[in-house]
C-alpha cells in the first residue's frame, strides 16, 4: 500500500472527515445563517458515509479501473456523498469505471506521487487530475510513516516554521509556480511513457456553484459541473 494518510482508515467506513467534522457540523447549525444554507442544501440530519476501499480511498476497491482521478478534497469529495462526487458523475455520464484517489489536504506532489505508483501498474485509459493550491508541498517522514502537506499561508503555525528552507520555499510565488509546473510535466511524461491520456484541470479552473457539508469545499451541483467540463475533455 503506497503511503498516505488513511492508510489507518481503509477498509473501514467513517461518517466524518478532516474539515467535515462533526463539531464544524455543529458549529455551522448554531448559526441561524449557517443553520439556514444547511437546510437549503439539505445536509441537515442528513448521513455522508466515507467508505474507504482496502487501500485507504474512498470507493470500491480499486480492480483495472478505466480512469484514475487524481486531486485533493475537491476530488476525494469532503464534505459529499461518494455519489456526488466528480469522479463518480463523471463515472455516471461516460459509463467509465474510475478509481477516486483524491486525498484530501493533499498537494500536487502527492497527486503525482501517486500517480506514479498506480499509472504503471494499472495503465488505464484515462489519467485526470484535478490541480490544488500550487502553496502546498508535500514532505515524507517514512520512520514514523507521516506525510505533511504544508500550505504556505500556515507554515508558521506548524512545526516547520522555522525550517529556513521551508520558510523561504513558502513565501515565494515563483517556487510555488515552478514546482507546479514540475509536476504538471512530470505527470504529462509518465503518462506519455505508458501510452495514457492525460486531463489536467488547473486549479483555477475549478467553480464553485453550491457548497458542501462543512460549508467549504465544492457541493454537488459544482461537482457535475466539473465533471461535464472534464466530459468534453475525452
């Protein structure tokens, strides 16, 4: 299993996850505001369940899928149920079996590092990957098998903000721009190499009509909208 953070959680199914929790939930509905764009989204007392496959995404589990999509929360759906999500509209409108391996918080670094792991071993028909923030990098600690992707905004509320390279890394725009770049490149390259079609959707590119749960990630109707935009695509 390639390492990720819910290599705990696989193979289980969980009711609340990262910014859709239980107490951004209550916070939301102590609001009259809040508690009003909930019912009108129809999320109050509504369940979201988060089935995570044996290798700790969410969905089925993952047997010669047609397309890979790849992303952070956007894709992985937070705050949606796994129907709702654009992988799974996207799934519905073409008749394609996907494989949802969006990891929410996660950044480009972690879409091509999975991509590297599962474009050549699967070689589907269809790579997609849905860009995040390009202020995100990921950073591997395998000796306690942690991966941290660290916004650049929030360096110094984490333990690296004192890292000089970090720091640096983080407050510049022309890193955050090139290293995006890299792996844009990087993903075109592996696919290239095992004769897949590449969909890359900037981050940029991404519309949000309605809201999820938690009030924050992109709801359903902006889902189908990025699934039809990728639809045109193939």
């Amino acid at each position: 299993m390639i390492l990720h953070n819910y290599n705990d959680l696989a193979g289980t199914t969980q009711f609340w996850d990262t910014s859709d929790s239980f107490e951004q939930y209550q916070k939301n509905l102590s609001n009259p505001h809040q508690r009003a764009l909930l019912d009108k989204l129809g999320y109050i007392n509504s369940q979201i369940e988060y089935r995570f496959n044996s290798e700790g995404f969410r969905g089925p589990e993952i047997v010669q899928p047609e397309s890979l999509c790849f992303g952070c929360s956007f894709t992985m759906g937070t705050g949606l149920n796994e129907i709702d999500t654009w992988p799974a509209q996207f799934s519905s409108i073409t008749g394609l079996s996907v494989a949802n391996l969006g990891h929410a918080g996660s950044s480009n670094d972690t879409a091509v590092r999975f991509a590297m792991h599962y474009v050549p071993k699967i070689k589907p028909k269809f790579a997609i990957w849905v860009q995040t923030d390009s202020g995100r990098i990921e950073i591997i600690n395998e000796h306690i098998s942690i991966v941290d992707n660290i916004l650049a905004g929030s360096v110094a509320d984490t333990l690296y903000g004192k890292d000089y390279y970090i720091k640096i890394w983080s407050t510049s725009e022309v890193n955050q721009t090139f290293n995006t770049l890299k792996n844009t490149l990087s993903f075109k390259q592996l696919c290239h190499e095992n004769g897949v079609i590449p969909i890359i959707i900037p981050r940029n590119d991404v519309c949000t009509q309605d809201l999820a749960r938690d009030l924050m990630h992109p709801g359903q109707a902006s889902n189908r909208k990025l699934a039809e935009t990728i639809v045109r695509l193939v």
